[in-house]
C-alpha cells in the first residue's frame, strides 16, 4: 500500500465532501418544483460530484495496490 497516495486520496475526498455534498443532498421540506433551469444545475452538479467521486475511488484502489515510494538518497 502507498500511504501517501493514500492521504492525497482522502485529502481530495474531503475536499469533494465540503465542496459539492450540501448541494446534491436532497432538499428536506420542499413543497415547490424546481425550474428546468434549477434541474439543470442540479444535473450539472450531480455529473460533477460523480465523475470527481469515481476518481477518487480509482485512486484510493491504485494507492492499495501500489507499493509506498521510497525515498530516494541525495
């Protein structure tokens, strides 16, 4: 396993996480139907989120399968 492939895997999670979670996550309470152009950008969002979360995922199985980088003498 590659801890630091690791790490960056997980740092870039959390950032997907604080970025783009409270905007896919449905909406409690509401009585009103959005605008096409509301679903639109929900879309958008939703494509975004996925697409970077496949990434991530790729990551983190390369990072457990990779072997950790040594460090070079200098």
């Amino acid at each position: 396993m590659d801890p630091q492939r690791l790490k960056d895997a997980y740092q870039k999670l959390q950032l997907l996480d604080e970025r783009l979670t409270y905007k896919v996550r449905p909406k409690a309470g509401s009585l009103s139907r959005p605008t096409v152009e509301q679903l639109e950008q929900s879309l958008r969002d939703l494509s975004t989120y996925t697409i970077e979360l496949k990434d991530i995922v790729q990551e983190l199985f390369l990072a457990i399968a990779g072997k950790p980088k040594t460090a070079e003498p200098g």
